[in-house]
C-alpha cells in the first residue's frame, strides 16, 4: 500500500471519530457558555439617593423610567403603600395577572391590568442559577422593587434593588425600634404588624417623593388600633380563646384578645400537634371551614365540634397584613373571639379605610368577597360580618 492510500484511509478514520464525538463537544461547549460571566450594569450617570428598609442605600436613576417588580412581590402590598400605578413599567407574569384580575388591586387601580405591564418573559427560569438575564437589563427601569428571585441575581448585575429580603441589621433596628401605636409594646415579647408595616411604608414614601402619604396612612392606622383597644380593652378580659392563625403575629392575636394556642410548634404539618394543640378557634389561610370540617382527622377538635373554624379576610383578594387593611383583620379577629363585647363594625370599618386610603367605595358584594362571607357561612358567630345584621338587643332592653 502506497504512504499516500494509508494517510488517506487513516484521514477518513479521523473524520468518522470526529463526527461521532461532535455532538458531545457541542454539550461541551454549550455547558461551558452557562457558566459565562454575568454583565454588569454601570452605576446612572444621574441618580438620587433613597435607603431602603434594610438601610441600604439605593441609587435610583434619573430621569425616573419607572419600577419593576419583582418576583417576590406581591403588587398588592406596593400599590396599598403607594398609591402610584403609574409608576409600574412590569407588575407580573400571566399567571399573576389572573390572579389579581380577582381581587381588589383592580378593582381599585383597574390601570394594572393593561396587557403591556405582563409578560412572561422578564424573569423567566428565576429558580436557575443560569437564568438570561439580558431581557431584565433591558426593562431599563429606574429602580427594582424585592428580590429578582433564588438566586437574587438583579442585585448581582448592579441594578438597584428596593427593600429586598430581611438584613441581621434590620431585624436588630426593628426589635430595639418602640415603633407602635399607645403605648409602646416589648417588642421582643410579642411581634406587632407595625415593627415592619411603617419601616416599610416610610421608605416608599420616599421613593415615591411624598413623606405626608405615610403619616397619613400611620395616623390612620393608629386610629383604628386605638378604638378597638378601648372598646375591647384586652389587658381586663378573663377570658382568652386560644386560637391557631398561622401567620398571625403575636401582637394581633393580643389586640384580639385571643392567646396563640401554637406555642413552640415546629412542625405545622404534622396532624398530631394540632390535635394535641386543641385550640378554640381555627383561622384559615386557605380552603374553606366547610373542607376542613369533613376532614376525619379533625373531627375531635373543640373548634369543629363547635363551629369555630374560619377563613381569615384578605387572603389572597390583597394582602392581610398591609397597613390599610390589618386593622380591619384585627378587628374581625376580636369580634369573633369577642361577639358580647364589641359591635359589629368590620364591614363598615373596612369601607371607610378603603374609601379614606383610596378613594374608593366597595359593593356589597366586594366587601362580601374580601370578608369571605360565603365561605365562612353556617359559623359560629360569622353572621355577624353579614349584609344587613342587626345585633341581638340585650336582655330588658325594650322594657
């Protein structure tokens, strides 16, 4: 065989080689790309300064182009503490969009639901370390509103970054802080809605360049706390129904006149510790008390057995623990734990706090929704929260 056959039969070896290891060296090379360095954005040429919650200052650009959303937060929760849709260039993806399309955010700023302010794009595969970050640079907005997500990957490339997770320092500033309204609670004792309601509410106030909407909404805040309080004046009760309200914080359940039957739970999965916990009165999240009571592993509980299982209001029409609309869940809380002691005025608390906040008169059928009336029907006591209720007159009464 001449040197010129056996080079050019080894050359044909090599090239079918190379064709079988191609696609692997392709992966290869496609594994490699995700591993490339992030872009980062340059710091605006012209910015001002506002410290987040956190204390963390942040550069926001000027001229303003507008706020993102990210997707850890809710557009309930920032439209309650601003009041400035029109400051929102992306509020969600399309199944988020659904989901607010049920409840007050629109029915209050109709405005968000415009198509162009959702998409699925933006923020796509959020859970992956290799997430394309390109289609968020290019929002090109002025500030991002919480975390980019697992990883926090906007804050990674530069971009500004508002009131994103909670720093050691923070929750430091918050347990030392007397932040409350009357008397200042111990902090360290019992967790208020406020020790994160104001902080936070006070530094939208600056972002969005009007300090007086955060007194306002605190002096309103305050205000209803203040009456119930003397209405139902908690520190002289006998009587407490230890109640399980996952999520609650401590001093609500204390406003309410309630004890949180939770104790030192650990695992709120486990049927066992909620049978052992045996609490009065159940406040759901989620599902309705009619589901739970058909559960059989509840059948025991003092609070199926006397109809005292219910849907907690606000959850997910906006968001509960907001700062117009704690004090009305508050509120519910003590009338149901309280019915002898205080009037039945949720219904008509929660219309004016929508309409002094926002402007905004609610239907019958809205408040209905947001209090859960239907759910919560065939309840102990849940009438009460009912359209045209008229409380039962006292004993002597009409003599």
């Amino acid at each position: 065989m001449e040197e010129a056959d056996f080079q050019a039969m080894a050359f044909q070896g090599l090239t079918r080689e190379a064709v079988w290891v191609a696609p692997f060296l392709s992966l290869g090379l496609l594994a490699l790309g995700l591993f490339r360095p992030l872009p980062h954005v340059p710091p605006p040429v012209s910015s001002r300064t506002v410290v987040d919650a956190n204390g963390t200052a942040v550069r926001i650009a000027l001229p303003f182009r507008g706020i993102v959303l990210t997707p850890t937060w809710f557009p309930g929760a920032y439209l309650e503490d601003t009041g400035s849709p029109g400051l929102l260039v992306y509020v969600g993806n399309i199944g988020l969009r659904k989901l607010v399309s049920q409840g007050v955010p629109s029915w209050i700023y109709p405005q968000i639901m415009n198509p162009k302010l959702w998409n699925d794009r933006l923020f796509r595969a959020t859970s992956s370390p290799y997430t394309e970050i390109e289609s968020v640079i290019a929002s090109d907005a002025s500030v991002y509103m919480g975390c980019g997500g697992p990883p926090d990957f906007v804050r990674r490339v530069g971009l500004p970054v508002f009131n994103c997770g909670e720093s050691r320092a923070w929750v430091r500033r918050m347990l030392s802080s007397r932040v409350s309204c009357g008397s200042p609670p111990n902090l360290r004792r019992a967790y208020y809605p406020e020790s994160y309601l104001f902080p936070t509410l006070r530094t939208y106030a600056a972002l969005i360049e009007n300090p007086d909407f955060a007194k306002s909404r605190v002096d309103a805040f305050c205000e209803a706390m203040d009456r119930l309080q003397a209405e139902l004046q908690p520190s002289k009760l006998t009587n407490r129904p230890r109640a399980f309200a996952p999520g609650e914080e401590q001093g609500s359940l204390d406003r309410a006149g309630l004890i949180n039957a939770e104790g030192k739970r650990t695992n709120r999965d486990d049927p066992e510790e909620l049978l052992a916990m045996d609490p009065d009165i159940i406040f759901l999240v989620q599902g309705t008390p009619q589901e739970f009571d058909r559960d059989r592993r509840w059948q025991g509980l003092k609070a199926v057995q006397n109809r005292r299982v219910y849907r907690r209001p606000g959850i997910p029409e906006w968001w509960a623990t907001g700062i117009t609309f704690k004090p009305v869940e508050t509120r519910w809380l003590a009338e149901l734990a309280h019915p002898d002691l205080l009037r039945p005025e949720t219904r008509e608390l929660l219309r004016n706090r929508v309409l002094r906040a926002f402007g905004y008169a609610l239907s019958e059928e809205q408040i209905d929704i947001q209090l859960h009336v239907a759910e919560n029907a065939g309840t102990t006591g849940a009438e009460r929260f009912t359209r045209n209720y008229r409380a039962p007159e006292p004993p002597g009464a009409s003599q």
